[in-house]
C-alpha cells in the first residue's frame, strides 16, 4: 500500500524535515520467501537511486516499509487516437 502523508496546513517543518512524503507499506510479514527476497532487493535498487540522486530520497526504511520522497507530477494522457 501506498500512502501520501501531508503535513497540515499552517505546520511548518522542522529543520530539513520534509512537508510531504510517500509511506509504503508491504503488507503482511507471513508473505513467501520469493517475495521477501524481492522486497529486499528492490529496496536495496531504491537505495542506490537515492544515493545517485537518480530517484526519490530514501528517509528511512523499517521492517514492512519505507518512507521516502513525494515528488508532484500530473498524470500523462495519451492522446484519444493513441489510447487502445
């Protein structure tokens, strides 16, 4: 799952703290070996991105989950000629 997590209005963060961040969570610890090992590696990828700058920054990764960076985008359309 995947949460979008605002600070309210009028708060302002502390520090370098960011306003907006992305909560992702995996779901339940009794998941299979393969999907462990897939979470782990893609955390490990999105840990090298980070650190290149070559993606969203990393704040933190816990068991079942990782917080990282929000960034704003509007969604892409295609035009209704190219939509299958």
């Amino acid at each position: 799952m995947l949460y979008f997590c605002e600070l309210p209005p009028g708060v302002k963060p502390k520090r370098d703290e960011p306003s907006r961040v992305l909560l992702r969570l995996y779901g339940s610890s009794h998941e299979s070996e393969n999907v462990l090992e897939a979470h782990f590696s893609e955390c490990v990828v999105f840990t090298m991105l980070s650190e290149m700058q070559s993606g969203p920054r990393l704040y933190g990764i816990f068991p079942g989950g990782r917080l990282e960076q929000h960034i704003p985008v509007r969604p892409f359309m295609l035009p209704a000629m190219l939509a299958c």
